[in-house]
C-alpha cells in the first residue's frame, strides 16, 4: 500500500480520489484551504489532513512544512486548484501575484521543490493546456488584457511543463501531469458549464495515476485528443519556466541528489 499527499481533496475530483484510495488500503493525507473546509469535507479514514491556502506563498509553504513532517510520501497529487473562467479582471493574492497563476502554477512548483521527492509526482493539468498562451515576461498580466480563460489554460500549461521538466531534472522520480476531462465539479458549475463527466469517473482515473506501475506516454494521461508537443518538451522552455517559478517564489528547485 502506497502513503501519498493529495491537495484540493475536500471537493470534486480530488475528493473522490482520495475516498477510493482510502477504500483500498493506502494511506493518505488530504488538504483543505482552511479548517472550516476540512471539517466540513472530511475524509473517512484519512491518514491526516493538512491545511493551507495556496493563495498564499507563506501558507504554501508552511503547508509543505505539515506535509513533510508526516511523509514521506510515495506519491505526491498536486490537484489543487482554481478557475476564474468568466473573468475580464485579473485579481491579485495577499503576494500580489495574480490569483490563477500563484494557485494553479506557482503553489504547484513550491510544493513540488519543498517536500521530500516521491517517486510519483502528478500536476493535475488539463487538455485546455493545448490553447495556453505562454508568456514568461508577463504572468501576472500586469501589461495584457486579462482573460480568466486564457489564464486558465496557460497555467495547465505551465503544469505540463513543470512535469516534463521535472520529470527530466528529478531521476527516480515519475512526474506526470493528467488530464480530467470535462467534469461535473463546483468549479464548473460556476463557470455555467454542463459538463459530461463524474468526479467519480475522473476520480478513479487519478487514483491509478497515483499509484500505478507504469508511466503514460509523453508523461501525460488524457482521455481526449490533445497531448505534449515539440513545444512542450523544448528543455529551454521548462527549464524558463522553472527559473521563474523560482523568482517569483523565492524557493530554489533542489538538484537531482
């Protein structure tokens, strides 16, 4: 049985996931923004819980710090994230960072760098990534017009860069992004969306992801049309993109050991 961090576990599909691979012996540790989410959405049988808004670059890293102290961990499921889909406004965290790039892209690489290495790594990402507009000069959208769609799906690109980068830099380590699909979440039900599939459906998916033998091609499990290019395994691209994360955080990215 496998020891694994799941964020974003107390709703939609990372919920599901972590109740399944509770179901099935392993131990896990779930995340909740604060203590009012994980009372409300506690998991039967959790190894634990640890808590932390990653809005936050302090609470980010004070969440790695729990996590930590109770791994380590044989995979590592960084499926917390965040959706503003129908925003014309870009909206800044407590860092000053606009709010869709600090949560999805740069919470993801600060817990990546900060807790111990896994030998499963997995960015919960989506196929929306193949319409992501890379820009590294301007993440924050301080000098563009902002658009939460567009927002969106470069920050599910920059997950799939972070997993192939990583995946390269960090041997023994299996970094894979994944791709959910259209699902039924709260998250989309904001958005105005009838989306066909279960967290239930995606849910189990992750779970596999998880703890499963093999890799998927391209490091990157989809059940839709959409997969990693030229463009998205270019190494002078991921390693950009990780040079930024590590500005814009001020967390170093460990070395291979």
């Amino acid at each position: 049985m496998a020891r694994i961090l799941l964020t974003g576990s107390s709703a939609g599909i990372g919920r599901a996931a972590a109740v399944l691979l509770v179901g099935q012996g392993h131990e896990v540790v779930v995340h909740a923004r604060d203590e009012r989410r994980a009372a409300e959405s506690a998991v039967p049988g959790a190894a634990g819980v640890v808590i932390g808004d990653l809005a936050s670059l302090e609470q980010t890293r004070a969440l790695a710090k729990q996590a930590a102290e109770t791994g380590p961990f044989d995979a590592v499921v960084l499926n917390a994230g965040l959706a503003r889909m129908t925003a014309t406004e870009r909206e800044l965290t407590v860092d000053g960072i606009e709010t869709t790039f600090q949560v999805n892209t740069l919470a993801s690489y600060v817990l990546a760098a900060l807790l111990p290495r896994p030998r499963r790594l997995v960015f919960t990402s989506s196929a929306l990534a193949g319409s992501g507009k890379l820009d590294l000069d301007d993440p924050s959208y301080a000098r563009r017009a902002f658009n939460g769609r567009e927002a969106y799906s470069t920050t599910k690109l920059h997950l799939v860069l972070l997993a192939l980068g990583l995946g390269r830099l960090w041997p023994g380590t299996d970094a894979l992004a994944f791709d959910p699909g259209w699902v039924a979440t709260a998250m989309t039900a904001r958005s105005g969306d009838r989306a066909p599939l279960t967290p239930e459906h995606a849910g189990a998916r992750l779970a596999r992801l998880a703890t499963g033998v093999t890799v998927p091609p391209n490091s990157y499990d989809t059940e839709r049309a959409w997969t990693p290019g030229p463009a998205e395994h270019d190494t002078a691209t991921q390693d950009a993109l990780l040079r930024l994360c590590a500005a814009q955080t001020g967390v170093a990215l460990p070395t291979a050991d």
